[in-house]
C-alpha cells in the first residue's frame, strides 16, 4: 500500500467559538464607541467604519451560529447534518459587506459634493481605540486562519479593519493640521476600495462551495494520480468532489480493481485509500468498486 510522508490535513480549531464570541463583544463595544463619536463630530469616515465594523459584528454572530450548527448531530432530514450551514453564512457575511460597501461610497461621493467639517483630533483618538480592538480580535483567529473559509474571512477583515483605522488616523491628523474638509470622505473611499478587494474573493468562493464546486484546496487531477498508485487499482471515474462545510470535504467515486480481488481485499484497499484521501484534506469517502472484465464487458 502507501507510503505516508506527510502529516494529516487539522480540521481541529483551537477555541473557536471563544473567539468568535470575544471578537463580538469587543468590536461592538467599539461600534457604539464609533457610532457615538461619529455623530458627535459629523465624521463619515467614523459613520462609514462604525457601519462596516457593524457588519463584522453581524458577521461574527453568524459564524459562531454556524460553527455551532455544524457540530449538531444527522436527522433523517439532514442526513450531514448542518455542515453546509458554514458556507452558507459566508456567502452572507460576503454580501453583508458589499452592501456596507456601496454605502460607504455613496455617502462619500455625497460627502465630496457637499463637503462637512469634521474635527481631526477626535478622529484621532477613536480610530486609535480601533487599531487596538481589530489588531487584538484578528490575533484571535491567527492560529485557525488557514483552516477554514468562515475563519479566514473573520482574520483578514479584522486585520484589514486594524489597518483602515491606521489610515484614519493618518486622516485625522491630515485633517487636523490641513483644514481640508474633502479628505474625511477621501479615506472613506480608501476603506471602500479595500473590503471590496478583500471581500471579492472570499464571496467567490463562497459562490463555488455553494454551487458544489471543488474546492480551491483540492487539486482533482493530484487526488486521481492518488488513487490511481495504489495497487491493483485500474482507474477511476464518475468522481465528485464537493465541501461539506467551509472546513470539511467529501468524495464520491467509482473504482475499477484487478479481477482475482476478493471482499476482503477490497474492504482493505478501500480502509487504505480513505486514510490516504483524509491527507489530502477529504475528510467523508465513499467508494464503489467493479472488476475491470465487468467494465469491459460493460462499455
């Protein structure tokens, strides 16, 4: 059978839902900070981070949702249980941005029509309560980022967020020392242009699990060249591939095997191949074999 020379793919999360819970509470003790102060000093760069850090927090409550849901046991109804319910709240949290997006943008376009000044000093200091908040949130989800889709999501957008409200700062004091009212919707156009770019793809893919796609982590031609080395294994086809939840995958195939192959060998062929397929990130396989006279005969 085959050699294993590498380690398994960790679905495990460390404090997972401890983190998304800590995330809430401290960025929307920081939205009403924003909020406040946004309209007490008639700042829409304040107005347009206090919405979108809103949207975080919306974003963060599904997500602990759905992590929660996954985790809840098969119906007969839900036969994989509430897995997909992952990927569906990112492609919410994606389209929950873009909408905070376009009306960022288009308080800014008003904003520059009909310039409002906005004090630099109180922009400041706010902004820097954000640096703080965001950078200590995205250190929550540091250690998972690259495990799965919900996670990653929550990591760029805080970590994002910490550097928005960099640019803010550098606004206030821009403000502060210029008198020139048309920068405050100036960098609301900067933070715009930045969560759509690190919204974009995170909504793509959302799109793809959603429609069943194969995963951007799986590559289908290295995972048949997989099955393909196994011994007595002939070849493979009508084989899918699709996310179960934004963390976990599944696979169904046919296999042709040699022909002498008896029950036992085959339930041992296929124990081998599903442990070599949980290396490469399939976590849920299911296998049908047939010998290669019968495909022959068959075709």
């Amino acid at each position: 059978m085959l050699e294993h020379k590498h380690e398994h793919h960790n679905t495990q999360f460390h404090n997972v839902s401890r983190a998304f819970a800590l995330g809430i509470i401290l960025n929307s003790a920081f939205v009403l900070i924003e909020f406040a102060a946004g309209f007490y000093t008639n700042s829409l760069a304040l107005l347009s981070d206090a919405g979108h850090n809103l949207s975080d927090v919306a974003g963060l409550s599904f997500s602990l949702i759905a992590f929660k849901l996954s985790k809840a046991k098969a119906t007969n109804t839900f036969t994989y249980g509430y897995h997909k319910s992952t990927i569906l709240v990112s492609l919410i949290n994606a389209v929950i941005l873009l909408i905070a997006v376009g009306s960022i943008g288009l308080e800014a376009i008003h904003r520059f029509i009909s310039p409002v000044e906005t004090p630099g000093i109180s922009i400041i200091v706010v902004a820097s309560i954000g640096i703080v908040i965001n950078t200590l949130s995205a250190f929550l989800f540091f250690r998972d980022r690259g495990k799965d889709l919900n996670i990653r999501g929550a990591y760029l957008h805080l970590a994002l967020d910490a550097l928005v409200s960099v640019g803010v700062v550098i606004a206030g004091l821009l403000i502060y020392y210029t008198k020139l009212k048309w920068i405050d919707p100036a960098i609301s156009l900067v933070i715009m242009l930045s969560l759509l770019f690190s919204t974009w793809k995170i909504l793509f893919e959302s799109l793809r699990l959603t429609l069943d796609a194969v995963p951007e982590s799986i590559d289908l031609e290295k995972i048949k060249s997989i099955v393909l080395k196994v011994p007595r294994v002939k070849n493979i086809h009508h084989i899918h591939i699709w996310a179960m939840s934004t963390s976990k995958n599944a696979m169904t195939a046919h296999l042709i095997v040699e022909d002498e192959m008896n029950e036992k060998e085959i339930a041992e062929l296929k124990h081998e191949l599903k442990h070599e397929l949980k290396h490469n990130n399939i976590h849920h396989v299911t296998l049908e074999t047939e010998s290669q006279s019968s495909h022959e005969e068959f075709c």
